[in-house]
C-alpha cells in the first residue's frame, strides 16, 4: 500500500510539472498573439494610408490642368 501511494504521489508531482509547464508556454503565446495582433492592426493602418495616397494621387493625375 506504501509503494502505490508513493507512485501516485510521484504520478501527481510529474502532472503538476507538466501542468506548470504547459502554463508557461499558453502565456508566452498570449503574449506572443497579442503583440502579432497589434503588429497586423499596425500594418492594417499602414495599407490603408498608402492605398489612399496612391488613389489620391491617381485622382490628381485625372484632373485637367487649366
């Protein structure tokens, strides 16, 4: 009975690692998402003012001179 309970405890201590583990790596890819999705959001603004200097510029290109 002594060496069952000291397998279970030894089982127990092994998934508590692994848990912990296992934590660390979810919050470093949070981490790592949240930083990505600021990135995109980032790159999303940048498109969109380098798509509207470009149609601004074609616009500019089409007006007749006088």
């Amino acid at each position: 009975m002594e060496g069952r309970l000291e397998n279970l405890e030894m089982h127990v201590g092994y998934l508590q690692k692994t848990l912990d583990d296992l934590n660390v790596v979810v919050l470093e890819q949070a981490r790592q998402l949240r930083d990505l999705t600021g990135q995109v959001a980032l790159l999303q603004r940048s498109l969109a003012a380098v798509l509207a200097a470009v149609q601004e510029s074609g616009e500019q290109e089409d007006t007749p001179l006088r």
